[in-house]
C-alpha cells in the first residue's frame, strides 16, 4: 500500500517536473536545450555597433560570430568572410541577419505562449490517473485485498496516461513547428539560410548562378533532404514534386522554385534580383507565421483525441474495477 502510494505521487511529480517546463517532448528526445536568441542577438547588435561607430573588430570579435546558435552561426560566418575578403562593407548585413533572428525569436515566442494550452492539459492528464487511483484505493472498501490486481490495473492505466501526454506534447510541438514532421524541421532554418546567403552574395555584386552555386553548398550540409525539391542546379527543372508533403513543407520546397525563376530572369533582364530574393524571404515568412497560426488555433481541437481515447478510458477502467474489486470483496457479485 505505502509502495503504490509513493508510486503514484512520484508519477505526478515525474510528470509536472518533465513536462511543465518547455521541453521538446518525445520517447527520445525529452531534454533539449532552449535556443538562446538574446545571446546570438547581443553578438550581433555588438559588431554590428562597433562598425558603425568606427572602431574595427578584432579577430576575437569576429570569432564570436561563430557562437551564434546553429545553424546561423554557420550562415553568419561564411556571409561576412565572403564579404570582408572583397571588400565590401558587412554592415548592411549584419542588419539583416539580426533582424532575421529578432524575427525568428519572435516567432519562437509567440508559438511557446500559444501552445501553453497543450502544457498545461499534459500536465493535468499526468497526474490525474495517479491520483485517481491513490483516491480509490484508500477509499473504496476491500479494495487493499487486491493489491496485485490493482497494481497492474493502475500500471496499464499510467500506461495509457503517459501516451496521452506525449501525444498532447507531440501536437503542440507540430504546431510550433507548423505542421512539419521531425525529419523536415531543418528545412525552416536552411531555407532562410539560403535565402540570406544569397541575398548577401548579390548584394556583395556576384552574378546571380554564381551566387546560387556558392549557397547550394550550405543547403547540401544543412538539409540535404531538400536539394531535391529545389534543384542543385540553377537551370535545372528535374526537381521532386512537393504534392506529397504537408502544407508547411510545400511551402519550403515551392521556395526553391521562386528563388530559381528570380534569379533566371533577372539574368535574362540583366538587371540585379536581390529585391526579388528578398520579398520572397519575407513572403515565405509570412506564409509559415501564417501555417502556425493555424495550426495553434486547431490544437485545442486535437488535443481532445488523446483524451478521448487514453485518459477518458484509463479513468474509467480503474473507477469500474475499483467497485467490481469491491463488490467481490463483499460476495455481491
């Protein structure tokens, strides 16, 4: 009785101490660190500040450009040593990285706040079997008469409880990430990745094919599952149909398209593509702010399936085998 007693309170705290912080949920990946935009900002805003006010970094100042969290760090790197070793001036963008990032930390924020919901319903769901089962055991009559058969019912019952809840926490993580699988969540970042490099590669006065061939590099190392869909080379029309994938996804590989056809006319018009590039970044992130949206404002919705069809019977189990228990105890069945 103390052992199922213990057992239950401490499955409750296991789970408000797992799952009330905001922690990416999952059988395999429970402990994720928080992406810190502040810091990478800071990094930013300093050098940026320092070129601004005539004073010229030194080497250890540049070197904590590499600090910035991935897959930006990489970006940032590449964009502004291309840039110094022709000459060009950095400023205008590390403007633009730094607004991409105060973007990308809005964004984050926003969609943690909104999916609180799905939190604080996963909290609830884990510790409301345990509790439930404590409760009837101390206060159904005879049922401490049955401790083994009680025990794999509630075990059964926390079994199903601990589903729900990662169930609930996976919703909530899909709709941060609006809708994307786990396998194609790198697609958001290297998109905008590649679409800054090329747009600080044009900006820097680099013909558009030499611009795209510099960044498709980076778009190989950062998600390589999308090459195919945007096409390795400039001319190239053999690309993956997108038709298949989510609506998030779709949007991601139909940017490779309107990248490609920017930079082709602008060399068919010989005139420079980089306001072109530019739109279209800011188009696809409002497209994608837009999916998330969506996806939050749906998520109260399913969040009613686990609790459908994992705590509601995992309640209901115990309640009706705590009072068959019971009544078997008193001969009345």
């Amino acid at each position: 009785m103390v052992f199922l007693y213990g057992f239950a309170w401490s499955s409750g705290a296991a789970a408000l101490y797992l799952f009330s912080s905001d922690l990416y949920s999952g059988l395999k990946h429970l402990l994720v660190p928080r992406v810190n935009w502040d810091r990478s900002l800071m990094i930013l805003r300093d050098i940026r500040e320092r070129l601004e006010s005539g004073y010229l970094p030194s080497l250890e100042d540049w070197s904590e450009i590499s600090k910035i969290e991935a897959p930006w760090g990489a970006l940032a790197v590449e964009n502004i040593s291309e840039l110094r070793e022709a000459g060009i001036p950095v400023v205008p963008t590390l403007k633009r990285l730094e607004k991409t990032l105060a973007d990308q930390r809005r964004a984050d924020q926003e969609a943690r706040s909104r999916s609180a919901q799905a939190w604080g319903q996963a909290i609830v769901c884990g510790a409301l079997v345990p509790l439930i089962a404590v409760a009837l055991y101390f206060l159904v009559p005879g049922l401490s008469q049955y401790g083994w058969r009680w025990w794999v019912l509630t075990s059964i019952a926390l079994l199903l409880d601990l589903g729900a809840m990662i169930w609930m926490l996976s919703l909530a993580e899909m709709a941060r990430w609006a809708g994307l699988h786990r396998e194609r969540r790198s697609w958001w970042a290297a998109s905008f990745c590649f679409g800054e490099r090329l747009l600080g590669s044009l900006r820097g006065g680099l013909p558009g094919d030499l611009a795209w061939s510099r960044a498709i590099p980076q778009l190989h190392r950062q998600a390589e599952s999308l090459v195919p869909y945007w096409g390795a080379d400039l001319w190239s029309d053999h690309t993956l149909n997108p038709i298949s994938l989510e609506t998030s996804a779709r949007t991601i590989a139909a940017q490779g398209a309107i990248f490609r056809k920017s930079i082709q006319a602008a060399i068919f018009e010989g005139k420079g593509c980089a306001d072109r590039i530019e739109s279209a970044l800011d188009s696809l992130r409002i497209e994608l702010d837009c999916e998330v949206e969506r996806q939050i404002q749906l998520l109260s919705t399913r969040a009613l399936k686990p609790l459908f069809l994992c705590v509601a019977p995992s309640v209901l189990m115990l309640l009706v085998s705590a009072f068959a228990l019971s009544w078997e105890s008193w001969f009345l069945v």
